[in-house]
C-alpha cells in the first residue's frame, strides 16, 4: 500500500499470470474456510486449522520471522 501506484500495476500486469494463478489459489482456499466454518464439521475445520499452522511453521523456519 505504501508503494507507488503506477509502478505496483506495472509489476502486476507483467506477472499477470502468475498473480491470477495465486488470486485464485487464494479465493479457493477462503471458500474452503468458509464452507467450513458454516459447516458443523468441527473435526474437519480443526484438521484444516492444523494444516494451515503446520504450513505457517514450514514457512517460518524457511523464511524467518
């Protein structure tokens, strides 16, 4: 947000591609999360929490803080 507007959309439309692929990767995994946080499948949402801390914690030891 606090980078240049002109210069964010040309980094955008150059990658277009590749940031589409991730937008719908994203919206995927939101419509995953919502359909189970309507559902009243508590074991699958804790199983899908624990996922998503175990990929948080890959990251972290990769990438650092």
């Amino acid at each position: 947000a606090g980078s240049d507007p002109v210069m964010m959309a040309d980094i955008l439309h150059s990658n277009r591609a590749a940031v589409l692929e991730h937008i719908d990767r994203l919206r995927e995994q939101l419509d995953l999360m919502a359909s189970l946080v309507a559902g009243d499948d508590s074991a699958a949402l804790q199983a899908e929490l624990a996922r998503i801390q175990t990929q948080r914690q890959a990251f972290l030891d990769q990438y650092g803080s």
